[in-house]
C-alpha cells in the first residue's frame, strides 16, 4: 500500500470512529409465540440491559446528528452510535420513558397502514397490537423522531418501479404531519435493490439498511445491526465488546 494512503487509513482509524446505528422491533416482559417472533423481539430487562452495556463505550446522539456526522470531514474523537426501532409495535412504548431517563434518542419507522392499532402482518400467529395513530401523534419528545418503513410492511424489492414509487408517497403522505416527521427510510427486512435506492435517492429521502455494517461516512445509506435478544451476542461479538 502506498505511503500516502497507509497515513490516511491510519487517521481515519484515529481520527473518524466508525458509528453504529442500532435497531430493535418488539420489547416485552415474556415472549408470546403468537405476538411475536423471535427474531425481532426483546426481554424488557434485557433490552435495558443491552441498552446500559452500550453506553459504557458510546455516546448516543439522534439518526440526524449521525447523518450529519457522516457527511462532515469534522474528525471524530468519540464513538457515537443511534438507536433506531422498526415496526411500530405497541409494547414500544413501554420503553420510551427508560430511554428518555438515559438521555437516548429514537428513531422510530413506521408502516402507516397499521396506524389503526391491530391490522394483521404475515409471519405472526395473530394480529399484532401496533402503535396507533392518535398514541403516535402523542410522542412529541425531542428524543423521538417518526421515519418510513413502507406503507406496509412488504419487500420493496418484489415491487415495480410505480408500486414502490406509490408506497413510500403513501407513507410519506400519512406521515410527514407528524411534528417529529424525518425524510429517512428503512427499508423492510433490508431489503433494497438499485432501484428503490434510486428512487429514494430522487426524493432526498435518506435510506437505511441492516447489513451489520458500521458507518464511517455517508455513501448514499445508513447501515444498522440489530440488537434485539436473537442477534445481541452476535452484534456484541461484531463490535468488539462483551456483556460483562
Ligand atoms: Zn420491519
């Protein structure tokens, strides 16, 4: 490797930590085979738990701060992370009050056609219970922020041009009053082609996958690792730290 590029990887490392961006789903005291799967889903204490080990290393600050982060050449001394939360589920708001007391902000990503609180998602045994409309528009802390996850929770990649163009309007649309309403998308299950990333892209809407990746600048997404109960030892592992 040249000399020149050995100094600047050696900086980078310095000089520009990488940032996490996490994401979790579900979050109840004991786990119900027909409300929930196991892979989107966390114990309450351990999601607290997860969510203290954490903080030993990072500092959390919100998915906007992270975007402007990763576009600015400003060095960064500290490791910043951001906590994201797809789906919507209800028991969600279990949990905001403890992430308010630790000073967390969370972006939550939202289906809106699930706003009336019971509608049904394939995969679950019975009707999930989701955040409602009215419990949304009720969240206004600074700490909370409202994306897009798709009108529906489906494969954005299954879709034509028209259909995924038609979609994230619809949820743009059904969204964007919310007074804590954020221009970023994730994308279901990760899921994204060359396509949908164009045309997030066109509508300056800023997409986030989950490839287990960490960030270190903005290159057209935002990458993710989850951290709910089925993937938190594998995460840790991935990052280099451990629970105790
Ligand atoms: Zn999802």
């Amino acid at each position: 490797m040249p000399i020149v590029q050995k100094i600047k990887k050696k900086y980078a490392k310095r000089f520009r930590k990488p940032i996490e961006v996490f994401l979790f789903h579900a979050v109840t005291e004991e786990y119900d085979e027909k409300q929930n799967m196991l892979i989107d889903w966390s114990q309450t204490e351990d999601f607290k738990k997860h969510i203290h080990v954490l903080k030993r290393r990072y500092t959390f600050v919100s998915l906007e701060e992270v975007y402007r982060k990763l576009n600015s050449r400003i060095p960064r001394w500290r490791r910043y992370a951001a906590l994201t939360c797809d789906d919507g589920f209800s028991s969600v708001l279990d949990v905001l009050p403890f992430l308010a007391k630790e000073g967390i902000p969370v972006t939550l990503f939202i289906n809106p056609k699930y706003l009336d609180g019971v509608s049904h998602r394939e995969g679950y045994a019975e009707n999930q219970q989701y955040i409602t409309h009215d419990q949304l528009w009720a969240l206004t802390s600074p700490l909370v922020t409202v994306g897009m996850h798709g009108y529906e929770h489906d494969d954005s990649t299954k879709k034509t041009a028209e259909e995924f163009n038609w979609s994230v309007e619809k949820c743009k649309e059904l969204l964007q009053s919310h007074p804590r309403f954020v221009p970023y998308y994730a994308y279901t299950g990760g899921r994204h082609s060359d396509l949908t990333q164009q045309i997030l892209h066109q509508k300056r809407i800023i997409p986030l996958m989950v490839r287990g990746k960490s960030n270190t600048k903005y290159y057209g997404a935002i990458e993710r690792r989850p951290i709910d109960s089925y993937y938190w030892e594998k995460t840790l592992k991935n990052i280099g730290m451990s629970d105790s």
